[in-house]
C-alpha cells in the first residue's frame, strides 16, 4: 500500500501527452512541428521585421528563455538541454524555437509541440510584441486534493469509455488549414442574449458551423481543452469531452451548459487517465493515444490574449497556428483580444474559403 501511495503521488501530475510526444517525435522531430505565423502589411514589412529582430535580441538576454532550449534525440529518446543562442541561430531551422523572416509582410515561428504547448509558447513570444495587459486577471490555481477527484470522476470516466466519434471514417489523408477574424462584438451581444461564459459562446458558434459543413452527422464529440498549470510537464492540458447532438446556437449552448463537469471532475478524469496510462508498456499506450482520439470530433483551444489588438511598433498583426500533423478531424486554436479572435483551424476535410465565418453573417445565412 505504501508503494502504491508512494508511485500515486509521483505521477499524478504527469502528462500522458509529454510521454506521446516522445514516443512519437524520437523516429522524426518535425511530425510534432506547429507553424504559428504573425501577417501584417507588407508595407509596414521593414519596420516590423527590425523592430521584432532588436526585441528578439534583448530578449536572448534572459538565458533563463525557452529560446536557449533545444532537442537531442539520443538512445531513442528525446532530451533537452539549454544552449545560447543568437539571432542568427534562431532564424536557422533547429531542434528548438525558430523563425522564418522569408515572407514580404510574415514572421513565420515555428516550434514543437515535444518542447512545450501554445501558452508557454505565448508567455516566451509576448515581449517581442508591443505592451498588452492581460484580457483576464491572473489568479493562481490551487493543487487539487488527493484522491477525492479521482473518485468522484470515476463514473464519468466509466461512461465516456464507450465515446467513439462520428467524423472519424470520412477523413482525408492530409490536413487542410484556413484563418478567420471575428468580431468579439458580435459574440458579445449574442452573449448578453443567452446569458453564457464568453469562451462556451464561442466554442458552441464553432460546433454550430462544424454542424452545418457536415448535414448528416446529429451529433458530434467537442474536446475542450484545460491549462493545468500545476501539472509537472511540458504540455500541461487536458481535454473536457462533451458530446452534443445538433441543434440551433441556443440548444447547442444549453447542452454544453448542462454538460460542463466541475472542475474537480475535470481534473480527475485527467489525473486517472493520466496515471493509468504511466502503467502501461510503450505499445499498449500509444494504441490506448489512439483509441482516446477517436472519441474526439472537434478539438477546440480558447486561448485570452490582451485587451488591446495584436501589434508589432504599432502595427496590427494577425496570428494564425496550425499543426502540420492532425489525428482528430478538427483543430480549433481562437486567440482573443477584447476587439477580435484570431480563429485557426487545421482539418482532415477539405473546406470553402468562408467556412467558420462570421458568427453574425452565418446565423444570418441559416435563417433565411
């Protein structure tokens, strides 16, 4: 029993997403390779290039930045080790955080998800951009207590086993991308009408759409992403899975309303599959990856940026992400100032050019 408690306590805060990474990335580093790109005006490409490459500088001098980490793929596995790094380096492909300046009117960062998830990544990139207060106020998430929330998840865990997605047959070999900037006053005045946490509002108008571009699927598995910041890994996620049947904006609101668990829930259906699966060998686990995969649709990330619109010395930027490599079918990343979201999806369907429009100008459309 001690050994048990012992074991327990050692890897409850493990992430099984940092083991996937590393059993995944140490045959070929780039499949994990995310590629987040910062557009503005090709007019403006002179200044904002100098100014980001003088940040960049003065940042490096922190050698405590995630921009000194780089990867070595020894004995089968992937070990990180910190290396000072320049601004040449960093505009050279590497094993770490590097940049692509190639573009008239583009930065182009690319960085691995093995290395760490997209808010470290945001908290390593803020300093090269112009000042933005925080969209909400920081406040410090308490270490949950032990065993309680494993318990009271347990049914929730035992009823989710069965969970299969429906969008997983159709699916195309690769991955297909596109970009989109909301209106956050629109999504606020429908908030105000249905009463609801901005980022559900915004995850159920990305379900609404999703329902729309596939007329035969009635219902469909969102996989809404949780920062853990006390989880002891690199990428410190883990994913509510709410299953909605289709409906208008309304009924799909009332549905994940209804079917948010606490947050004690949340953490500890992570926390026991997180600990199972440090149990088991490398070939059952990555079949048991694969298996939790499928029971997801629509992957979505709410990601609070600033109150003030994304700048560069004072020009406006636009940030879209997107994974090179995709095995759920869709992948939501919507990054928001109080003006815009940012709304990036990666898909294994191909897609028209105004899908996931405009909230306003798509309910418009499908009243008519």
């Amino acid at each position: 029993m001690g050994l048990a408690l012992y074991d327990y306590k050692k890897k409850r805060f493990s992430s099984p997403e940092d083991r996937y990474m590393q059993l995944y990335a140490k045959d070929e580093w780039t499949d994990n390779d995310m590629d987040m790109r910062l557009h503005f005006s090709p007019a403006a490409d002179q200044v904002v290039k100098s100014e980001f490459l003088r940040r960049l500088s003065t940042h490096l001098q922190d050698l405590g930045s995630g921009l000194h980490e780089v990867a070595e793929i020894q004995d089968d596995e992937v070990h990180f080790h910190y290396e000072q790094a320049t601004v040449e380096a960093l505009l050279q492909p590497r094993q770490g955080i590097h940049f692509d300046l190639s573009i008239t009117g583009q930065i182009h960062v690319i960085w691995n998800h093995m290395q760490l998830d997209g808010v470290a990544l945001w908290r390593i990139l803020r300093t090269l951009f112009d000042d933005n207060p925080p969209l909400l106020p920081f406040k410090p998430t308490k270490t949950p207590p032990p065993i309680f929330p494993e318990l009271l998840s347990t049914p929730q865990i035992a009823k989710q086993l069965l969970t299969r997605g429906v969008l997983h047959k159709g699916m195309e070999d690769g991955v297909h991308t596109g970009f989109q900037m909301w209106d956050t006053e629109e999504i606020r005045l429908l908030k105000e009408e249905l009463n609801l946490p901005f980022n559900l509002l915004s995850s159920a108008l990305v379900a609404q759409q999703c329902f729309e571009r596939h007329p035969k699927a009635q219902k469909l598995n969102l996989g809404l992403t949780v920062y853990f910041p006390f989880l002891k890994a690199r990428n410190r996620y883990g994913v509510i899975l709410l299953k909605v049947k289709r409906g208008d904006l309304a009924n799909i609101c009332r549905q994940m309303t209804k079917k948010i668990p606490s947050p004690l829930k949340v953490w500890g259906s992570t926390a026991v599959q997180s600990y199972a699966m440090t149990r088991v060998p490398d070939g059952l686990f990555l079949r048991m990856m694969k298996y939790y995969r499928k029971q997801i649709d629509v992957l979505i990330s709410n990601v609070p940026v600033g109150t003030l619109p994304i700048s560069i010395d004072e020009q406006n930027v636009q940030i879209s992400c997107h994974a090179r490599g995709l095995s759920v079918p869709y992948y939501f990343l919507l990054m928001g100032t109080r003006q815009h979201i940012h709304l990036s999806y990666t898909t294994r369907y191909s897609q028209d050019n105004d899908f996931v429009q405009s909230p306003i100008r798509f309910l418009a459309s499908t009243t008519k």
